[in-house]
C-alpha cells in the first residue's frame, strides 16, 4: 500500500521567493549579524521584521553583539502588529553610527 502524503491538500505551486532566498542563506551568528546590520543601514528594523524579514529569531542577542563591536544602535520602545494583527510592544532599532 502506497501512502501519498499530498492526498486531500492541493499540490503545492512553488516557494515564495523570500523564502527561497532565505533558505539560501547562511543562518550562523556573523551572518545573521551581516543581514541585521545591512538593513539597519537601510532604515530602523523592529524585532518582528527582523524576525520576519531576515529570518533573525532572536534580534536582541544580536544588537548587542553589534554595540559590542562599536555600533551605536539605540532602541525606541513602538507598538506594532504581527502579521495575524495581534499589537505587541516592540523594540525599533535605529543605527546611529558604525564603529568608533
């Protein structure tokens, strides 16, 4: 007897192409130090972006280990709403200035 594990769910049409890329990608502490830094050059990352958008589950260890190597990234406390709308406080990391 052949078990099809698929049987009664719809097949799935493919990846979504952050999720791809993500899986791509090197999870270690530096690269994820890597990730976390080149956004906040972009723009202040909350701990659910950077949870959400670079696979980063445990931002804060890694902010510090940032402003440990000279960063200055302050932290400003925000609401904000996951992606099933449930509001959490937040922190809103802002990069300030590299390495002194």
């Amino acid at each position: 007897m052949t078990v099809r594990r698929n049987e009664g769910r719809p097949a799935a049409t493919g990846t979504a192409p952050n999720q791809s890329k993500l899986r791509q990608q090197d999870n270690s502490t530096e690269a994820q130090r890597q990730r976390l830094l080149a956004a906040l050059r972009r723009r202040p990352v909350t701990t659910i972006e950077a949870r959400r958008d670079l696979d980063i589950m445990a931002p804060a260890p890694r902010i510090f280990e940032l402003r440990q190597r000279g960063f200055q990234i302050v932290t400003i406390w925000a609401h904000q709403a996951t992606d099933c709308g449930r509001e959490h406080r937040v922190a809103r990391y802002v990069l300030i200035k590299g390495p002194v």
